[in-house]
C-alpha cells in the first residue's frame, strides 16, 4: 500500500491543504516554522489515536484549541489521506476521511469513512461510515458479483473519541478498515535522539525494528547480528567507509544483564564503549540500522537527517532513503542543500507560510525548476539562489 495523496484542513498551520500524486521517495523543505514538523505529526497524530484515544493524541498536542487552525474557517479539523491497495485482485484508490470536533471542551469523532469505488465508474462506496461512535461497517466488501444494495452492513458502536478502525480494524471480515489499521500501525515517525541511544539498555523489550526515539538500538544490533548476519555484516561495511577508524560495532551483554553499544578503533586495542564515541557515529549506525531493516516500515518519516552528520555523506544518505522507498514510502524533511542535491524533480516539495496558513508547492510544477533540472542543474544549488518562490524566511 502506498499513500497517494493527503488533504489538511485546518490542522495548525494548514487551513486548508493538499499534496497530490506522492512519489515514493519525497523530500519536504521550507523555512523553519513552515508547517515540515506539522506535516509529519499528522501522521504521528494517526498512530496515537490508534494507540490510545482521539482526546489523548490531541491532549500530548496541546488540546483541541491548540490542534485547531487559529482564524479558521470551522470548527472542526478534517485528515483525509487516499492510498493503494489490491482488493480482489485489483488495485483500488482507498480514501480515509476523519472529522474532529469538540463539544463542551470534550473532542469527537466528528465521521469518519472509508470508501472506494467497486467498479470502473460510479461514486465510491462507503465501507465504514461512523459518526459521534455509532455507524456501520461492510462484512462482505469483496462480495463484488453483489451490487451495493446486496452488501450486509453490520451496525456497530464505539466510543465518541476512539476511531472505528481501531476496533473493527483488528477483525478480518472488515477488509478495508483491517488493512488501514495495519497500515498505521506500522509507521514509523521518528523522534530519533543521541542522548536516548547511548548508555546501558535492559536486555530484554523491542528488538525487530528501532523505536521512534532510537532507545533500543542495543538491542536491534544484537537481533541483527544473531539473526541477520549479514544485513549486520553490510551496515559494518558502510560505518568503516564513512566514519573514519570505525572497524566495527558489537553489541555487548554486560556481567549486570545490561545490553550497550562497544566501537571498535582501529587505531586503538581497547574498544569505546558508545558513551565516548560522537554523536555523528551514534546518529549514523542508528539511521544504517533503520534503513537496513529486513522487515521494512510501509511509511517512514525522517526529520533533518543531516544534524551531526558530515555534509559529503549526504548524497549517499539520499541514495539509501530511495532504496529503502522501493519496500516502503518515505518522507524527509531537511535543510541540506547537499541532500537535496541528490533528488529528482518529482521527489521535492516545499512548504509556503503566508499569514500563518501553510501551502504545498511541488518543484515538478514549477516550469523555471523543471527547465533547470532538464538543463542538468541540481535541486539544491536551485534553492541556494532562492528559485523556490516563497520558501525562504522573510
């Protein structure tokens, strides 16, 4: 499943937006406080409402009032994100539409849908419809002989802040609402930081994928190195040739039962444990685990992956993200004219501030860029002399 596009309205800074046609691989940039962090907290925001609740996501964001576009034009806050998936066969447009509103200081699930065309013409059918927790979701959706009128619905009820797919998503008989739960549930929003990587880790928790905030690296080394050797192997090779006197990683099982990171310095008998290496080594072993996973997220997002990182490394830090695009989507914020130097025309898009509402603008649509990249020219030489209109501070 790939998402195709996303529509923001009244979302914080996006009073009303929409980024269209999604490649694989998208890079976002724009002047800080632009609406990148905004743009992929939407899809945190997703996977704490499936986590928890609706209220609870909107709470760790300051509440409803705060979530809310100032001087909106509604009181509500719509997410709609269409994706692929094969339903019988066929490859079929998914549209996702949730509506947030708030009563008495208490917020709701204003509706929510999901629904797809079953044939070639016709108006897409909605599969789950509910509204302030009661609607209906379709059992045999894949029933395609039936004609709409033939499709049994199941009335079902959940609470006003809790989303339908997070209940009726965990059964298999609600196709489309399982796969969007699934879909979710397996994002990865990373919240990476050095400080929570380092040090002594218990040895026993999470270990197939690396968390959002990095804090069981330890432990998806030590899984890596006993049950895909190789993969481990690979990403030694790439930490030797990028970070000079690096020879090798191994995670250690200390005499207490703690789980820590040891470097090896060629130049050095003795290894470092990972408290005295940089905090580039940390960063750049823990960006290799992430894209070298064997069991890959279907949507991964990366903010500035450039900090602490040597600017020479950005072109084949790009190639990596791309590589990772083709097993699932990704989407990087960043400031680096070098990253951006290693992008397509139709993988860039930035974001325009005006007033405090946000607007997207993709480089394939701009006819100067897109001579310019045809030219042989390079994205980030192009924003360095300001041919993204409306993307620098003013």
């Amino acid at each position: 499943m790939r998402i195709e596009s996303i529509r923001l309205k009244n979302y914080k800074a996006f009073r009303d937006a929409t980024l269209k046609d999604m490649p694989p691989f998208l890079v976002v940039v724009g002047a800080n406080g632009s609406g990148k962090t905004t743009l992929f907290d939407v899809f945190g925001f997703l996977h704490d409402c499936l986590k928890s609740n609706v209220r609870q996501a909107l709470d760790s964001r300051g509440r409803f009032k705060e979530v809310l576009s100032r001087d909106s034009d509604g009181d509500s806050i719509l997410i709609e994100i269409q994706y692929r998936m094969v339903i019988a066969g066929v490859s079929r447009l998914v549209t996702y539409s949730l509506e947030i509103a708030e009563k008495s200081g208490v917020p709701y699930v204003k509706r929510e849908i999901l629904r797809y065309k079953r044939g070639a013409s016709g108006k897409p059918y909605h599969f789950l419809d509910f509204s302030n927790g009661a609607g209906y979701a379709i059992t045999n959706e894949e029933d395609f002989k039936k004609k709409d009128e033939g499709l049994t619905r199941e009335n079902q009820k959940v609470s006003p802040d809790t989303l339908a797919i997070k209940g009726l998503g965990q059964f298999e008989r609600f196709k489309a609402a399982n796969a969007f739960r699934q879909l979710i549930e397996s994002w990865h929003v990373s919240d990476f930081h050095i400080s929570a990587a380092r040090g002594r880790k218990e040895a026993s928790g999470d270990s197939e994928h690396l968390s959002e905030t990095g804090d069981n690296l330890p432990r998806v080394a030590q899984y890596l190195f006993e049950q895909h050797n190789d993969t481990f192997n690979k990403i030694l090779e790439t930490m030797a040739r990028r970070v000079p006197g690096v020879s090798a990683v191994e995670p250690l099982l200390m005499d207490d039962g703690y789980l820590t990171l040891r470097f090896q310095d060629g130049s050095f008998k003795t290894p470092f444990l990972d408290r005295y290496v940089s905090d580039g080594t940390i960063k750049m072993f823990a960006y290799l685990v992430l894209l070298h996973d064997p069991k890959p997220h279907p949507l991964l997002c990366v903010e500035e992956p450039e900090n602490q990182l040597y600017p020479k490394l950005m072109s084949e830090l790009a190639e990596e993200f791309r590589l990772y695009a083709n097993r699932g989507q990704v989407l990087v914020s960043t400031h680096s004219p070098d990253f951006l130097n290693a992008v397509e025309l139709d993988e860039v898009c930035w974001l325009v501030k005006t007033q405090g509402n946000t607007k997207i603008q993709r480089a394939k649509d701009d006819p100067q860029i897109a001579a310019y990249m045809a030219d042989g020219d390079k994205m980030g030489y192009l924003w360095k002399q300001g041919f993204f209109e409306g993307a620098d501070p003013q």
